[in-house]
C-alpha cells in the first residue's frame, strides 16, 4: 500500500492521507496540521488550498475516481478550451 493516497470524491475535495507534503508555489510548506487533508477542487473555499465545504453551497459537480475514464464525451459536450479527441 502506498504512504499517500489522494481520493477524488465525487462533486467534493480531494481527500490526501497518509505520508505527504503541502508546499506553495514558491516550495513553502503549508501546516496541513493532521495526516488527512481536503483539497479544495471547487476554488471558492476561504481556507484554499484546503477545503471549508463551499463546494456544497455553490452546487459544484464533479465525477470522482475514474468515472470520467468510462464516459464517452460527444463533442458538443467539450467545453471552449478542451482539447480535441
């Protein structure tokens, strides 16, 4: 089994446990204070990079593990942005 393990959670945070590291962009660490974070993935949380459950407030939707492997994407579905396939 591996020291760390990041769970994506569907339409939540990223739950990271184990052995690991938060750093700044600049590679200064973040006080993760605990061996289990939450990641924010929605980028409305107060407490960035960690979550505060905003996620819930502002109806954020995301699919969790591979789900998004197993999903055929039609083309009008891409958002502006998106690579082609």
């Amino acid at each position: 089994m591996p020291q760390t393990t990041i769970t994506p959670y569907r339409d939540g945070p990223y739950l990271v446990r184990g052995d690991f590291a938060v750093l700044d962009q600049e590679g200064n660490a973040i006080d993760a204070r605990r061996g289990t974070v939450a990641l924010c993935r929605c980028g409305r949380s107060q407490m960035r990079p960690f979550c505060d459950g905003t996620h819930a407030l502002v109806g954020f939707r995301a699919e969790g593990g591979l789900e998004a492997r197993h999903r055929r994407v039609e083309p009008a579905e891409r958002r502006e942005g998106d690579a082609a396939a």
